[in-house]
C-alpha cells in the first residue's frame, strides 16, 4: 500500500483547500501514514471551468459513476454538499466498499445514522469531523478524547454568520439588516442567508454532537430551534445593563437519560468562556461529569480550517485500513431516544413586558408570576416612549419551561399587559 488513491467530491471553496493541503503538507502526511495519497479523479459539475488550484485537468470528470465505479479509488472525500443526490452517491459508494469522509452537516444530520450502519455493514469507514465547527476537531474530542466521561452538557457557537451579526449588533450598536448585509459582503454569510440567521444551520451540527455525546438517536425535529431576526438593540442593551451579552448558541442537555437540544438567542453572562468567542469564530464548550468545563476554539468555515479537518479524517481512514479496523467507527446508540418534557426543562428566563404604567399593574404581574411559583433574581421597570405605559424587565429563577409557558399565557391575558415585547433564555445558575 505505497499509494491510497481517493475521489474528490466537488471543487469548490473546501474541495480546493483539500488539494492545496494534500500538496503542501505531502512530505508530513506522508510521513505520518507511511504512504502517498494521491487524487485521481474530481466530480466537477463542469469541467471546462477555469480553477484556482494547480490541478491536472484529466482527473475531472462530471460523471459520479468513474468515481463510484472505480476500483482504484478506496476513499470517497464528499465536500460538494446536497442532499438528496449526495446520499445516493454516497450510499453507491458505501456498497461498492468505498470509505467516505464527509464536509456534509445537512447531509449527515438527516442521513447520518443510516449512512453510518451502512458503512459498519460494508467494512467501511464514514468520517464527518469537518461537518462540524470547520477547523475545530470537535467530533474526534467526543469520540476519542472525552471517551471515557459522561457528557452532561454542550454548549456550542457553531455558526459563524450569526456569531458574526451578534458580535457586531453588540460592540458598535449595528442594525440586524446593515451587519447581514457586510456579512455578505465579506463573504461570511450565504446570498440566502436563511439557514444561518433561523438557526438551522446550527440545529444539524447540534444534533449530530448530541448524538455523539449522549449516545442516542435523536432527530433534526427533536432540536427546538429559534433564530436571530427578531434579536434588537433595545434587547442588547437591556441584557448589557443586567451583566449579559446576547448570543445564538445550541445546547444539548441530559438528565435522568432524557435529552434536550435547542438553538436560540440566550442571554450569557458577560464572564462566560463563550462571551469571548466573537466574529464569525465557532467554540464548543463541553461540560462532562469527570473532566468538569472544557472549550474548543477556533474557525468554523473556511477553506483551509475545514480541509484540515478533512484531511486528517482522510488520513485516519488511511490508518484504519492499514490497521484492519475500518468500519468500527460507528458505535450503535447505547440509549433509547427520550426527550425532556416541558416539566423537566430548566432554566432562567429573560422576559421583557409592555404595561400600562397604572397603580396596581405592577402587582397584578407579580401575582401572575407568584401564582405559577416563579420568583425573580432581578426586577426593573422603566418608563416607555409611550405616555401613559413602562416596560417591565425581569430575569426569574430557574423556573420549567411549563411554569414559563403558563406564566406567559397568563401574562398576555391581563389586560394591563400591552405585549410580551421579547424573551430569551438566561444561562447559569444564578
Ligand atoms: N454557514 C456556516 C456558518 C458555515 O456561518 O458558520 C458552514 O457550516
């Protein structure tokens, strides 16, 4: 085995990356593995297209069977995206015992479960580490370096985009629409900007680390899942003045085996290790019961960041077939997919009420509130634009998100309450 040959996907922003580092870094991987890896066919939607990489043109071809099809090629690297056609492509080459390494989170967050039981069927190895947060190793820490513990909780910014707008709405008072637009501009955030800034793009990464850190099968409509368009600057400013800064991270949670996992603007305290983390900078901050808090920091996209990830589940797929253990990556969920009710879901909240400023709203609030057995941590209320009405400001407790759903109901039934203008959830304890 002086020469494992490989497939290439798709010769876009992260296909040209893995090029340009199985080139520069040849002599080290080579070195490491024991052998050469060498590209001997890329599946390119057109051929005639003019590149930016040094690549000889005869490897191209538009056609998947050359790849699925060929004998030589013992990996498949997928870094074209899709879904749907992918899966097939991907499903083909999994049965004509093709290894595969994968840039793919839509892909792997729907199909990911069934395409990783077909490869174990097949002898074959599926690896998916750039799938998630690009250049941070985040699936090889759960699967391989905090093997041993049991994973409490993950608290994930894993999309750039929307870190990005946040960063910039917080530190220059920034509209919502004026940051997304430079985004674009700068080539952070997509033309369509909707699975970003809606909060799907990050629900697929978060799954796919649930399922990895809780060794269950939970789906893509498990996630709970709330963007950052209805996000503004009153918001941050009043989140500012409590000691918070507003953030969209995904958290996955277990107790008692049951599983919770949602993406949404929360409010995190100003000393968080995530409160840091800004522009379009990913980290994950994994909570296990022996190891207590560690974070990963570091590049969620990118050309370069995410083909190093790539390249280096390429080269762990290498290893394996030297090792005769290929196929063994997939672990079979070890628990039944439960999920938390809302009675079982904690935390503090963030709520921000219009009222008509008149003796007694006040209290007619707080009697809601008390009647559902909530109780604050801080409490303000401050006269509107409007004459005549305030806006109250509360952080509770840690309440279920029953108590809160009924409290809100209740809230939005009294007539001294004008609107529920906006509500996040608070981390921390208190
Ligand atoms: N669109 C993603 C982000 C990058 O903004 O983080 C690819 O997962």
């Amino acid at each position: 085995m002086d020469t494992v040959k490989i497939g290439l996907c798709g010769l876009g922003t992260v296909g040209t990356g893995v090029v340009k580092v199985l080139k520069d870094h040849k002599a080290r991987i080579r070195h490491m593995l024991g052998c050469n890896v060498e590209i001997v066919k890329v599946l390119v939607n057109n051929v005639d297209k003019p590149r930016d990489v040094v690549i000889d043109m005869n490897w191209l071809t538009a056609d998947p069977d050359e790849l699925v099809n060929d004998e030589e090629i013992e990996v498949i690297v997928e870094v074209m995206g899709g879904i749907e056609g992918t899966n097939q492509l991907l499903e083909r080459a999994l049965k004509n015992k093709k290894h595969i390494v994968t840039a793919n989170k839509d892909l792997m967050a729907l199909y990911g479960q069934k395409l990783l039981r077909l490869a174990k069927e097949n002898h074959c190895d599926i690896l998916y580490d750039a799938s998630i947060a690009g250049g941070i190793p985040i699936v090889r820490t759960l699967a391989d370096g905090l093997a041993s513990d049991h994973i409490e909780k993950i608290m994930g910014i894993v999309n750039g985009t929307t870190n990005y707008i946040m960063t910039k709405m917080t530190q220059e008072g920034l509209a919502f629409d004026d940051v997304l637009k430079e985004a674009q501009r700068l080539g952070f955030a997509e033309a369509d900007p909707s699975a970003d800034v809606d909060g799907l793009d990050a629900a697929r990464k978060m799954v796919l680390l649930a399922n990895l850190a809780f060794k269950m099968e939970l789906n893509l409509d498990d996630v709970t899942v709330k963007g950052i368009r209805q996000v503004n600057q009153e918001d941050i400013n009043f989140a500012k003045s409590l000691g918070y800064i507003i953030k969209l991270i995904g958290i996955a949670s277990i107790n008692d085996y049951k599983a919770e996992v949602t993406v949404e603007p929360i409010l995190l305290p100003k000393d968080h290790p995530l409160s840091l983390v800004n522009n379009e900078f990913n980290a994950v901050f994994v909570h296990g019961e022996a190891v207590g808090e560690t974070m990963f920091y570091g590049p969620g996209a990118g050309s370069l960041p995410t083909a190093t990830a790539v390249v280096s589940d390429l080269m762990e797929v290498i290893r394996n077939i030297r090792l005769g253990i290929s196929g063994h990556s997939y672990i079979s969920p070890q628990f039944e997919r439960k999920l938390k009710v809302d009675a079982e879901k904690f935390s503090r909240h963030f709520i921000r009420l219009a009222v008509e400023d008149q003796a007694g709203a006040f209290q007619e609030i707080t009697n809601v509130f008390s009647d559902h057995d909530v109780s604050f941590a801080k409490i303000l209320q401050l006269p509107a634009e409007k004459k005549g009405r305030a806006e109250i400001v509360m952080i509770t407790h840690q309440i279920s998100q029953e108590q809160l759903l009924k409290s809100l109901q209740a809230l939005k039934d009294l007539t001294v309450v004008e609107r529920l203008i906006s509500h996040y959830r608070v981390d921390g304890e208190e």
